[in-house]
C-alpha cells in the first residue's frame, strides 16, 4: 500500500508537470464552468446587493437575514433543484441542458450569487452609512451616489468575486448531480477526484486535488493582493 | 433667453425654526437672519445646537416646524452652499480626486477641471499631497481637504463645523488662513466653534447659541465687550454653561 501511493505521487506529479492532456481539458472545463458562474453571480448579486443596501422596503431585515443564509446553501441540494428543474419532465425540461456545462454554470451560479449579493450588500451599506451626508452636502445625485459608492467600493467589491470564485472552483455536490460528470464533456477537477478515488486510480485524482490546491492559494493570494492594492491606492 | 444673475441664496433666514427627533429637542425655536459680509460665527456649550443649526442651514435636515428661506425661497439644493463636517469624510481615493470629485459634483466642464484643481490645492496648501490617498491624511490636511472640496463649486456660502477642534496650533492657523482669504473673496462664511479666542479672530458677527436657541446676536466687537445676557456674560468669561 505504502508503495502504490508513493508510486501514486510520482506519477500525479509526472500528470501535472508533463501537462498531461486529459488532466488539462479536466482543469480548463472546470475553469470556464466557474468563471462563467462567477461572472453570471457578478451579473445578479452586485446590483441585488446595491438595491438592498441602499433602499427601505418592509422585511428587509428578514431578505437580508436570508440572503446571508444562502451563503451557506449546501451544493448537493441546489444540485438537486437544477436537476429536477431541468430534468425531461421538469419545467425547463425542453431546454435540455441537463447534463451539459450550462446546466453546471447555472446550479454553480445559485451557489455563488448570495456570496456576492450578501458581501455587497454589506460593503455598499457600511460605505453609505458613512458617504450618505457627504454626498448630499455635495448634491450629487442618485445615479452618481451608486457609482460614487460602487467605484470606491471595488476592492472589496473584487474581494467579493474571489470568494464567489473559489466557492464555484471546490464545490463538487452541486456539478456532479446536474453535469453527470460525462468524460470530455462536463468533468470537473472536483468530479473527477470523487469518481477516480472511487475507482482506485489515485494518480491523476491526486494530481488533479494538487492543481485545485494550486489554484485555491492563487485565488487567495489575490484577494491578499488586491487588498493589500486597496489599502495602498485609496487608503 | 434673458441673461440674469442666478438666484442668491442670501439672505438665509430661519423663521421660528424648531428640529427634534422624537422627544429630544435640539432646536428650541430660532429665528434668525444671515447677509453678506464678514464670517457668522455660531458660539456656545457642547450640544447647544451648534451643528443641528448648520445642517438646517445647508439644508441637509427639514426643520420639524417653522421654515428656512434662501434668498427668499424654501428647498432649495445646495448648489451653491458648501459644508465642511466636523470630521470630514475622505472618499477613498486620491487628494486630486477628491478635488476632480467635488468639481464634477458641482458640474463644472471637464476641461477646467485641471486648472481648478491646481487651484485649490494651493489655496489648502496640499500641492505636494496631491497623490496621496486621501484617508492617509492627518486631521489638519483632511480639514484642508474638505475646504478645498467645499470651495470647488465655488459656493456662496460656506459652513464649517468646527474646523479646528482638535487641531494643533500650526494646523488651527492654516485653517484660519484660507478661512480668512476666502471671506475676503466674498464668499459667507457660517461656522460654529466653541473656541473664544478662535470667534475673535475671525468673527464679523456672533450668534450665542444655548440649549437650541439664540441668546444673543451681535457684532463680534460689541458682543464680546458687552454681553447683555448673564449667560452670555458667563460664556464670555469662560464659566461653564451646562
């Protein structure tokens, strides 16, 4: 045993560094798919944030109070609603984009929107509460106090992204139940591991876990990065 | 179209204004009539009403009865006022942007911006801080800041709320200087302060404030060599109104 998983290292590192073709189509599906959530949360979740931050409507207390929730949604069950939704008989059934890499980008979005809304939300209000005199003591108006707020805002705005992003990279619950983890088609770093590890072919699941590793330190060395940016550029 | 002046905001005149939130009343029915000419300098104790006051002014807050007229006429935007805040929000960008910020708020045309902004660095005297971000100023440089924002859509009239509370003396004086040649630009000056010797040195008239309403209004000089209230008195003589 001890001398399959040392076999096993070697072999995953060979994978990783020979940049071995399977692995890398692995690596880049996984990447469009999350991105693509990513962007599509970005899309939903800023404006969502905005609106919530800056107007007062009854049970906003409580939306707030759930859409921190939802921060937490866990994947295997959002999986599970795409999946019915999508399924033949399902409402969205004649899409049929069960078991494609839209259906992926669409659980992988639900996942992440609250993410971004939710920290938004939070970064927006704490800014108005303290521009909110300030710029109407310079009369600026509604569209320019969003912007206003939104421009100075973007470091953690971006931070916001990196969380949505690295939240969508490791999940697996979610991709595995409405991609179906076809081979060449819609298996993820995340999918691939669980199927390998279950069928004993341990190099390239470890080579691919080394490459999501990789890519989680470098999503958070950016979000340090751009932190770091921030304090520096506006203080 | 006829050419005409644009509208005066002076004379701002407060009419038995009276702001409360809730059960607390901080303005206690004030009448009051602010004109061109030598800085107003609003004195009194520690929530005596000071800062309600300017912000009824700067029409940032609706009194809860009575009423406030700019040159005659209520709700109207403060295009042509500016507020300096007792601690100044610094947007989190540059010294320069805070300037390019302030003059496009106001609508100034892109093209003077430039020029405006070089302006009013070297009036705050900020020339050199230019690029720094402008949360990483000192309290003085913020003050200075905030002035020099206040001063780009090239107001009227100007409120400062206490500028020089907890500034070192260096820093108090180069507050008072541009405070000082901005008066002589024209531009009213309004603004409160609890330091006596501060409201003499740059005061053209007084306005004694105490627990939300006037007590007395005059001329620096005669109010400062005779009061006519006990209180004021008191206050002159730096007694502790509480």
């Amino acid at each position: 045993m001890q001398e399959k998983l040392m076999h096993a290292d070697t072999s995953a590192l060979d994978l990783v560094l020979s940049a071995d073709p399977a692995l890398m189509e692995i690596v880049r599906l996984s990447l469009l798919v999350s991105l693509g959530a990513v962007v599509a949360a970005a899309v939903i979740g800023f404006p969502l944030g905005a609106v919530i931050a800056l107007t007062r409507y009854p049970g906003r207390e409580a939306s707030i109070v759930v859409l921190n929730a939802l921060m937490g949604l866990p994947p295997v069950v959002v999986g599970l609603a795409v999946y019915l939704l999508l399924s033949r008989s399902g409402p969205l059934g004649t899409w049929g984009l069960l078991f494609t890499p839209a259906a992926m980008v669409i659980a992988q979005t639900i996942l992440v929107t609250p993410i971004i809304a939710a920290l938004a939300r939070q970064t927006i209000e704490d800014l108005w509460t303290e521009y909110r005199e300030e710029l109407a003591a310079m009369n600026v108006g509604p569209i320019g106090r969003v912007a206003t707020l939104l421009w100075d805002a973007r470091f953690s705005l971006l931070t916001a992204l990196l969380a949505g992003f690295g939240r969508a990279a490791a999940e697996v619950g979610a991709v595995i139940i409405v991609g179906g983890n076809i081979d060449g088609f819609t298996r993820t770093m995340t999918t691939a591991i669980a199927l390998e590890t279950s069928k004993g072919d341990l190099p390239l699941a470890i080579g691919l876990g080394m490459v999501l590793i990789a890519i989680v330190i470098i999503v958070n060395a950016l979000a340090w990065g751009v932190r770091r940016a921030g304090e520096r550029l506006a203080g | 179209m006829t050419m005409r002046a644009p509208d005066s905001d002076l004379p701002i005149v407060l009419e038995d204004v009276r702001y409360g939130v809730r059960d607390l009343i901080i303005i206690d029915g004030m009448s009051l009539m602010l004109t061109p000419g030598a800085p107003t300098v609003l004195i009194g104790p520690n929530g005596s009403g000071k800062t309600t006051l300017l912000r009824l002014m700067m029409g940032l807050i609706e009194p809860t009865s009575g009423r406030v007229t700019w040159g005659g006429r209520t709700h109207v935007p403060p295009a042509r006022r500016a507020i300096v805040f007792q601690r100044p929000v610094m947007l989190r960008r540059s010294v320069a942007a805070n300037i390019h910020y302030a003059l496009a708020a106001a609508g100034i045309g892109r093209h003077q911006h430039a020029e405006r902004a070089r302006d009013l660095l070297e009036q705050a005297g900020l020339s050199a801080l230019a690029e720094r971000p402008a949360r990483r100023l000192s309290g003085g440089e913020q003050q200075r800041l905030a002035l020099a924002r206040g001063l780009a859509r090239d107001p009227q009239v100007l409120f400062l709320d206490e500028p020089t509370a907890s500034l070192d003396p260096a820093a108090t004086k180069a507050i008072e200087d541009v405070v000082r040649a901005v008066s002589a630009r024209g531009i009213k000056v309004v603004m409160s302060t609890h330091d006596l010797g501060e409201a003499r040195r740059l005061a053209g008239d007084i306005v004694f404030i105490h627990r939300g309403r006037v007590i007395e209004s005059a001329p620096a000089a005669e109010f400062f060599a005779h009061p006519k209230t006990d209180d004021a008195r008191r206050f002159v003589a730096g007694e502790l109104l509480v």
